[in-house]
C-alpha cells in the first residue's frame, strides 16, 4: 500500500477527477451498446421469421423492438458523443500526439453512426408505406453498419493495447502511419469476436428476460412465448462460442500484453507452475488473500501445460505496472467474467436440454427465474469485460508508449469533480427519461393487446397492421384483420 500511495503522489492532481469522470461516461454508455449493435440483428432475425411464416405475431414483436431500437439509439448518441468529447478535453495530451493514429478507428465508428441513423430511420419510416420484403432488406444493412461502429472502437481500443503502425520522428512524434496496421493490431482480432459476441449475447438475453419475467407473471400466450424463445435461442447458441473466444483473448494478452495477464491473474513472480486464484486480493508483499487457489492451472490455461512460464507484475518497475489495488480491481473483473460466463453455459444446457427430449421451452419456474437474471448478468459482464481492459493495461494510455499521467488535462482538478457531478444529474435524468418512455410504450402495447376498447382508441396506430396505409380504420368486431393486399402480412395482436 506504501508504494501505491508514493506513486498517486507523484501523479497530477487532475488524473483521479478525470479518470472518474472517463469511467462513469463509459460505464453508463456501455449499458447501451449491446443494444445498438445486436438488436437491429435480433429483430430483423424476428422480422425475417414473420414475413416467412406469415407470422403475424412475429412481424408484431419485431415493429415493437424496432421502436425501442430507435429510442436506445436517440440515447446511444447522447453518451457516445460525451466520450468523443471527453478524449479531447481530458486526455488532450495523447490525442495531440496519437490522433492520426488512433483516430482511424473513430473515422470509422463516424461513418457507421451517420450510415446506422439513416438506415434506422428507413426501417422505422417503412413499416406502413413499404411493400413487406422491400422493407425488410432495406433493413438488412442496418445490422452490418452496427458492426462497422463496433469495428472502428474496438480498433481504436486494440490500438491503444498494441500500438503499432507509425515510425517516430526526432520529437516522438508518429509519422508515416500505415493504415492497415494501425487498424488490424495483434489485439483486434480477438478483441473483436470477442466483443461482437458478447454483445450479442447480451441482447438477446436481455430481451429474452423480459419475456421471462411475463412468463413468471402468468402471460403464457404465444407472444410471450415467442419473444422469449428467439431472443434466448440466439444467446444460447452463443454462449459456448463466447466461453471459447474469451479464453482466445486471454491467451493473445498473455503473449502480447503479459503484465496485464499477470495483473488479472495475481501474478507477482515470472515462474511455471503458477496457480490459478479465484478472486481473493494481492497484498504489496505479493502474497494473496482469500479467494480459492488451483494449483498450476494459471500456467496451463496460459500455455495447456504446467510448465508454462507465466511473466509476474515484478519482472517490470513498479512505475510501470499496475498498483495492487488495479491488479485487485482487474482479477476480480476478469473472475466475474468468467464465473457469469460458466453460469450461462449451465443455462443454454438446460435449455438445449428440454428442446433434445421435449422439443419445447423448459416448464420450470427456476429456469424462468434464471433466464430473467441472465440478462443483468450479462450486463455486468459488460462492465467487468472493459475494466479488465482499461485498468489492466495501467499506467499506459497508449502501451509502453504514453502514461496516462502524460495525457491528462491541465484543467484545475476541482473544475473536473464540477464536471462530474454534473454529468452524474444529467445522465440521471437522460436514463430517467429513456425508461419512462421504455414503460410508457410497453403500457401502450399491453393495452392494445388486452383489448380495452376506451384506451386503445388512444392508440390507434398500434392497434392495426404492420403493413398497409396509416390510416387503415381500426376493425370494430373480431375477426381476421385486414391485409391491405397480396403484398401485405397481418400482424394483429396474439
């Protein structure tokens, strides 16, 4: 702990306000992009499935996701543009000397979210004025440009882990920058599977919780039933390949960044047979407390045999390692990771399960109630996923090649805890704001499911079909709704 405190010593008194500040904008922006780059893919998958089969209730649930889409999306812009913003004016010192580098890949993520708005603005303008196929692959780039986004961040973040791509000039300044290899670092193809997956993985247990939670509430009707089941089949199917790809990144960090391995994995001294811990916490002397010890499984996971030498925190300055309380932060976000990651792998069994001997969704309440959580977990997942990348690649911005105290802004330190607190209150408000539009359509719809005549007058265009002229009139008896058309599919409610 002494050396930790000697090293914050030395630090600007600008670099914990400013780190706070990075790390609560991405924290809360993260919680969105699962959302923005897998739920286009999610629900043109639901939309797909209704022109198909002529599904009413399918093409339904996909107009329903679409619109949340579109809100997530409206948000989406508000927190990532606050951290394109935060890069300039808290870290002016390594985009002043790293952007032509490191600003490809936000060049990119530019063009995918102005390629993205304008496609989600088709899809959502389509619904009533578009032949039903004609919309439909209208919409199919609009998946392919959320990965584009998630493409130029996670290039610019692998960037950061394994800089390379530029010579330096007589000032350390880079020069000559080649496109190709700043982009595609020895990180970003492992990064990228790695996060593409994740997200999703996420979505579709997120919105498959939702279902489960009707489920639970006694809604056992087919509109339920099917939003719960493509959603989580998606997830499902993943999980095992994300468990694989997570182990696939781990090893290309133990190669190419191996004091961040040894940070996540506890490991003070360069040796073989190192265990494995479990949580637990690394003390200065190096010991660790707590948590449960496997012996020589850290050096097998590294390199499939206990002989496997495994680089420790010590083999560096301390000046140029994470502190204890990092290396702390960073192991136990990397075992949240990965226990989640188990967990969910338990899950998708269960349910792979039940459809092998019964071809049918698990009866169980328990499964339900798991399903339900599966989606906040993964959540955290999310969080833990970028604290293991971020905090374990201190005291580097850009690594081994530019220290985060170098970056930092020269603002007055108590200027950036204002900031702060005024961020925390407008982006209460703004996630306030998303979740009372998020409950108020849901109480729309739960109303023009439920066939309360007074209410659902009130909403008229959810009431009628997907597909046909938006002044369709609303049918007064029961009965099949009308089409519009050979070219057009009902979707009336289930």
């Amino acid at each position: 702990m002494l050396s930790t405190a000697a090293l914050l010593a030395n630090t600007p008194d600008q670099l914990l306000p400013a780190r706070e500040l990075m790390a609560f904008t991405l924290a809360s922006h993260i919680l969105l992009v699962p959302f923005g780059v897998a739920l286009p893919f999610i629900t043109l998958l639901m939309h797909h499935r209704g022109l198909r089969h002529g599904d009413a209730v399918a093409l339904k649930l996909a107009r329903r996701w679409s619109a949340v889409m579109a809100v997530q999306f409206a948000i989406g812009i508000i927190t990532g543009t606050m951290l394109s913003f935060e890069f300039g004016l808290l870290w002016p010192g390594m985009m002043g000397r790293w952007g032509d580098v490191f600003g490809l890949g936000f060049g990119i993520e530019a063009w995918a979210f102005f390629l993205e708005a304008v496609l989600i603005a088709i899809y959502l303008y389509g619904w009533r004025r578009l032949k039903p196929w004609t919309h439909f692959w209208l919409a199919v780039p609009l998946p392919l440009a959320a990965l584009m986004g998630a493409f130029g961040i996670i290039a610019a973040n692998s960037w950061m882990n394994t800089p390379q791509g530029f010579s330096l000039d007589a000032q350390g300044k880079p020069i000559n920058v080649n496109v190709q290899q700043a982009i595609f670092t020895p990180m970003f193809g492992p990064e990228y599977w790695h996060f593409v997956v994740a997200m999703l993985l996420t979505a579709g247990y997120v919105v498959a919780g939702v279902y489960a939670v009707g489920w639970l509430r006694g809604r056992r009707d087919r509109y339920h039933r099917l939003g719960f089941t493509v959603p989580f089949t998606v997830a499902a199917i993943l999980t095992p390949i994300q468990f694989m790809l997570g182990d696939s990144a781990a090893r290309a960090v133990f190669h190419k960044q191996p004091i961040k391995f040894a940070a996540t994995e506890l490991v003070w001294k360069t040796d073989t047979h190192v265990p494995e811990y479990m949580f637990g916490k690394l003390n200065s002397d190096g010991s660790v407390t707590g948590g449960l010890k496997i012996p020589q499984l850290d050096s097998i996971l590294a390199g499939f045999k206990p002989s496997t030498q495994v680089t420790g925190l010590t083999s560096v300055p301390a000046t140029d390692r994470p502190t204890i309380v990092q290396a702390t932060i960073a192991h136990w976000a990397f075992d949240i990771m990965v226990t989640v990651g188990s967990l969910l792998i338990l899950l998708a069994l269960w349910y792979a399960w039940s459809w092998w001997r019964h071809r049918d969704n698990p009866g169980n309440r328990w499964f339900y109630r798991c399903a339900a959580l599966a989606g906040a977990a993964c959540l955290l997942t999310v969080e833990c996923g970028w604290i293991t990348t971020e905090v374990g690649r201190q005291p580097w911005i850009v690594y081994q090649r530019m220290r985060v105290s170098e970056a930092v802004t020269d603002t007055v330190a108590g200027s950036l805890w204002a900031v702060l607190g005024i961020v925390i209150v407008v982006y209460a408000a703004v996630f306030g704001a998303f979740l009372t539009v998020v409950l108020k359509m849901r109480t729309r719809w739960r109303i023009a499911d439920e066939g309360y005549a007074p209410a659902r007058a009130e909403f008229l265009p959810e009431t009628d079909t997907p597909y046909g002229p938006r002044s369709e009139p609303e049918p007064t008896t029961t009965g099949a709704a009308p089409t519009g058309g050979s070219d057009h599919t009902a979707g009336g409610a289930s």
